[in-house]
C-alpha cells in the first residue's frame, strides 16, 4: 500500500510533489500504522468467536487456505458470514455460511488484524498441518 503511495507521489509533477510529497507519505503511514495484529489467547477464543458471530450480520467475508507454500486456495469467495465458532471439547473452529461450513480442527493460533474502521481479517492456524485459514471482511466489522 505504501509503495502505491510513493508511486503516485512520483507520477507528479515537481510542483505538486514538492507540496504532496510529504503529507502523501504521512497519511499513509498513518493508516498503515493504524492496522495492528493481535494473537487471541486459546482461553479467550470461545468468547472471541461469540462476539465475532454477534457482530457479523451482513458482512460478507472471503475465506482463502494457504498451506505451507504449497497450495493457496479460495474455500470460500465473498459469501454472507452467519458466525464463527470454536468448541473447546472438540478443539475445532467453524466458520459458518448458510450452504457452507469450514472446519478448522485443533487450531494453535487464532491471530486478528484490526484498524481504525474495525476487524479486518481473521488467520486461523491449524496445529496439524500448520496451514492457515485466512478470513477477510469485505468491509471491516466493529467487535
């Protein structure tokens, strides 16, 4: 994102960079900056998923597989998100649409990116074959 920012700064002329160049650069850095991750702690994640699944009506996600390198595959493209779950006695998370369920089983992570407009994206890693399940809101979601 940032280097789109010094892109377009550079596609000015020198007139306009010389006024642009600076305030470009430091808006963008700010909402970089604005974005943060945060690791869920496994003692948090039941209660994480209920206000997740509480806070999501209407909000269409993309959820995308990525497994060591070796495959990255789209499960799920811009569906209407009924909720996410994790059961602490199977040990499994769902992420739940109305013709789809996607298990994630014994996750040893559960990472989220947020910024100033809210949740982002939840990363889901699988403890069995450390592959990560990457859920993106289309449109960030207050939590």
């Amino acid at each position: 994102m940032l280097l789109h920012a010094v892109s377009a700064v550079f596609q000015l002329g020198r007139e306009e960079k010389n006024t642009l160049c600076g305030f470009t650069l430091i808006k963008q850095l700010q909402k970089e900056v604005s974005v943060m991750s945060e690791s869920i702690a496994k003692s948090q994640w039941k209660d994480y998923c209920d206000n997740v699944s509480k806070a999501v009506k209407d909000a269409v996600v993309e959820v995308e597989v990525e497994a060591l390198g070796i495959f990255d595959k789209i499960e799920a493209e811009w569906l209407p998100l009924l909720g996410i779950t994790y059961d602490p006695k199977d040990d499994v998370v769902s992420i739940l649409f109305e013709k789809l369920d996607h298990m994630i089983e014994k996750p040893v992570e559960i990472t989220v990116d947020k910024g100033d407009q809210g949740l982002n994206s939840i990363e889901i890693t699988s403890g069995e074959d450390a592959a990560k399940t990457v859920v993106k809101f289309r449109t960030p979601v207050k939590v």
